[in-house]
C-alpha cells in the first residue's frame, strides 16, 4: 500500500511536470527555449540615456498572449538586489488569446549605479531575472526574462583627435583613419567633460543628482593586433562639475608593418563621489599601407639637446628604407631658417628593408638669442619627392644667463641689454577654419616716427630755453 502510495505522488509530480509550460528569454529578446507560439514579452528596460537616478520609476511591460487559450498571470517576482527595490506584482490577470495585458512595474535605479558598462560603453545594464507564474489552459505556465537598466552618464567626449606626423583627424566612433604608412607617428589626444550640473544653476528638476566630482578619470588607449600592439594608461585625475581637460598618448608604428588594418581602442572612465562609474568608448579603424617609396628616419638622437656654452650640436638617426623600392637616388636635408641652417646630402642608396646610420654636425652661432628653434629632417626619393619630415625641438640658453642679441642688431652706446628675445617655433601650417578670422587692431600710422617726434620734441625745447635767455641777455644789457 505504502509503494503504491509513492508512485501515486511520482505519477502526479511527473504529469504535472510534463504539463507545464516554461519559456525563457535570453537577452536580446528572443525565446531561448520553450514554445514559441504561447506568449510575447517585452523585456523589462528600466530607464535611458537621459535617466537619473531616482526611486520609484514605473515601467510598462507588455505580455501578450499569442495562443488559444487564455493566460492568467498570478504573480511577478524577481532575482534583482534589494536595492533596486523592485515591487513585486501578487493577483490574477486573465490574458485572452490574441489580447496584450500591460503590467507597471515599479523599481529603483540606485545612486552608485553605473552609467557605462566594463569597456565603458553607455548601455543599458543587466540587473537580473523577471519570473512570470500563472496559467496557460490547464497548464501550469513559467515565462522568465532578462531584466536591464540604464542611467545617464555624465562624463563625457569633447573631443577626439587622432594625429598623423602632426596632422589632425578628429574622430567618432566607428570612423576610419587613411592614409597611414609604417613608421608614421600616431598622437592620440582626448578632451573630457564633466557634464554634471553645479549646484546653484538653475532649472534643476526635482531629485536630480548634480555638484558631483568624478574622480580618478583615466584613459586606456589599445590597439591589440598580430603585427603591432599599443596598451598604455594614462591618469588625467579628478574633474570637478562643469570641467573640461585633456590629455593623450603617442607613439610610433613599427618601421615592419605591412599593409594592415588595426582597430584603435579608446576609453575614457571615471567614478563620481557616490561610486557610479561613468565614461565613454570609442573604436577607430587605422588604415596602415606600405608605401612604393618611403625614406623614414628613426632612433633620433640629438647631442646635447640643450645648447649653452658648447655651441657644437651633433644630430644622430638611421634612415630606414620601410617602402616596397630599392631607393638609388635618396636625398635628405637637415635645414632652418632661423638658425641659417642647411646640409644636403645626396646619392643615397638604400635598399628595401635596410637602414642606414648618419650623423650631422652643426654649430649655432653664439650671438643667438636663447628661445626654443626647431630643426627640420626632410627626406626625399628620386633627389625631389619627400616622403618624410620630421621637426626637432633645439632649446638655446645663453652661457652666462644674459640675453644676446641676433647677428644683425647692433646696439646702440645707451643700451647694454635688449628686451628679452621671442621664443620661436617652426610649426606645421594650421588648418584653415572658416568664419573664425580674429581681427588684430591696425597699428597706428605714426609708430614708426615715434622715437622721431619725441626727439624733435625735445629739440624744440632747448631750442626755446636757450631762445628765451638770449632774449633775456639782451633786454638787460641791450
């Protein structure tokens, strides 16, 4: 009696089992398992981009009922953490076949929530399960579901640029650099912003969370690829609300890369005081392309970097052949302008693959205002086609720490010291954007005879003084 007592209990067990419907979704929204003719269920999406962190946010969720019989939905619990304070639902909801039934949901998004996922991209973030329990017929029903929120990030891209040998690219996600030869010099620069508002601006809504400072801002630059591979951190710090900074990386592209195309990964994070994470990622395809001709140089070395005393400065590098031609007629020039500067050197063969050392000796001339000059390294194939350029920094300090005066002032008996002298810089010409003319105010018409007048001036004077006592000479002895 007792064994037939316990098959009883199997045999219900079994059929009640083999009578009940389960579905689960998985996170895109489509049915992993169970029929998929029973039901369709939205998926619970607490919140947006634009979403602040607040209690008590109500969700529609719609459950339709896609069969022939009718659906009652008896509870809704969930798998979520306490504190997303999720309400759960407790009732009988009949759902006809072919009807849609719209549930409130009720929850809260927390303060420390995150704005951006682990590769700091802004999404909507899994938080858990939705467990439906009902009936579907005589069938016992079980309908599960993904749940995801998403609140609004607050750090944000001011800008993004990508520089090529100095040139300038500014960049979105998903954009794609051309042009790019092995050996060129990529300088990532990347603008941030603290988009939180201060807390004595106007138009705040209620229960906005604002005047937070986002701590330990850090940019993560990554190119992960067979040939060549970039992986640097760089600490920008805190930002205060309403704050802008900047920072950025560079580096040089292998001399040995082919004709490649490497994802750039950049990310940007950073956690406000309530510990939410907050940030931004973007994706940029590098078009790398080995050129027909291409003289680079490389391994710079310049002795001594600063020039005092010794005035005799020795430039060392190697220059490398990275192009896909043997080069017979080579040229490179070493020149400026300002230090009246020019080397040429010609007839240079290197073949495909190879490198070859130089070193270049220039003196600067001791009567040269001390400032900041840039030299120049060109290089050319075929004696006129340049291929590369390269402009090195060369800091100039006077011996004995005075000011010096350019070989084509001389000074006059009154001046032993002249006005410190202007810090020059050769740069790359600088894009040209319209509309943004600065007008400078036209110098007067009479600065140039300044110095004139005013010594005509006191000329005119004495002229006068001695006038007036020739005058007086004369009336009292007249």
């Amino acid at each position: 009696m007792q064994k037939i007592l316990l098959y009883f209990i199997f045999l219900m067990v079994f059929v009640q089992g083999a009578l009940a419907v389960t579905i689960t979704y998985n996170d895109n929204g489509g049915i992993a398992s169970g029929p998929s003719n029973t039901v369709d269920v939205a998926l619970l999406k607490v919140g947006g981009p634009n979403q602040d962190r607040v209690n008590n946010v109500d969700v529609r969720v719609t459950f339709k009922n896609k069969g022939n019989e009718t659906i009652t939905i008896t509870s809704i619990r969930s798998s979520l953490e306490s504190r997303f304070g999720f309400e759960d639902f407790s009732g009988n909801v009949n759902i006809t076949p072919g009807s849609t039934h719209t549930f409130t949901l009720r929850t809260d998004i927390p303060k420390d929530f995150d704005a951006v996922d682990e590769d700091g991209k802004e999404s909507s973030i899994k938080i858990g399960t939705l467990d439906y329990r009902g009936t579907v017929g005589s069938d016992s029903l079980h309908v599960q579901t993904p749940a995801f929120m998403q609140a609004v990030n607050h750090l944000k891209e001011d800008t993004v640029r990508v520089y090529v040998n100095g040139e300038f690219n500014s960049v979105e996600d998903g954009d794609e650099i051309k042009d790019i030869s092995p050996g060129d010099e990529i300088r990532i620069e990347v603008g941030v912003r603290n988009d939180f508002a201060r807390e004595d601006e106007a138009g705040q809504g209620s229960g906005t969370i604002h005047d937070l400072t986002i701590k330990d801002v850090e940019l993560h630059v990554e190119i992960d690829h067979d040939d060549f591979d970039v992986d640097e951190d760089v600490d920008i710090g805190d930002l205060d609300p309403q704050v802008e900074d900047k920072d950025g990386i560079k580096f040089d592209l292998s001399p040995d890369l082919s004709t490649v195309s490497m994802p750039l990964m950049i990310k940007v994070t950073g956690e406000d005081e309530l510990g939410a994470l907050h940030g931004f990622f973007l994706k940029v395809l590098l078009q790398v392309a080995k050129q027909s001709h291409d003289l680079s140089f490389q391994e710079i070395k310049v002795e001594p970097r600063k020039v005092q005393c010794d005035r005799n400065v020795k430039m060392s590098f190697n220059l490398a052949n990275i192009g896909k031609s043997n080069e017979e007629k080579g040229k490179m020039i070493l020149e400026s302008t300002t230090l009246k500067l020019q080397q040429v050197v010609e007839n240079i063969s290197i073949k495909e693959g190879r490198s070859q050392p130089f070193t270049l000796n220039f003196t600067v001339s001791p009567l040269l205002s001390q400032g900041t000059y840039v030299v120049t390294l060109k290089s050319f194939f075929n004696e006129k086609y340049q291929v590369d350029q390269r402009n090195i920094d060369l800091e100039v300090v006077n011996c004995d720490g005075t000011a010096t005066v350019e070989e084509e002032l001389t000074p006059s008996e009154d001046e032993n010291t002249l006005p410190p002298p202007r810090v020059v810089t050769e740069q790359p010409p600088v894009p040209v954007i319209e509309n943004k003319t600065e007008l400078l105010p036209e110098p007067s018409k009479l600065e140039p005879y300044k110095d004139l007048l005013i010594w005509g001036s006191i000329i005119i004077g004495v002229l006068i003084i001695i006038l007036i006592i020739i005058l007086i000479l004369i009336k009292k002895y007249g």
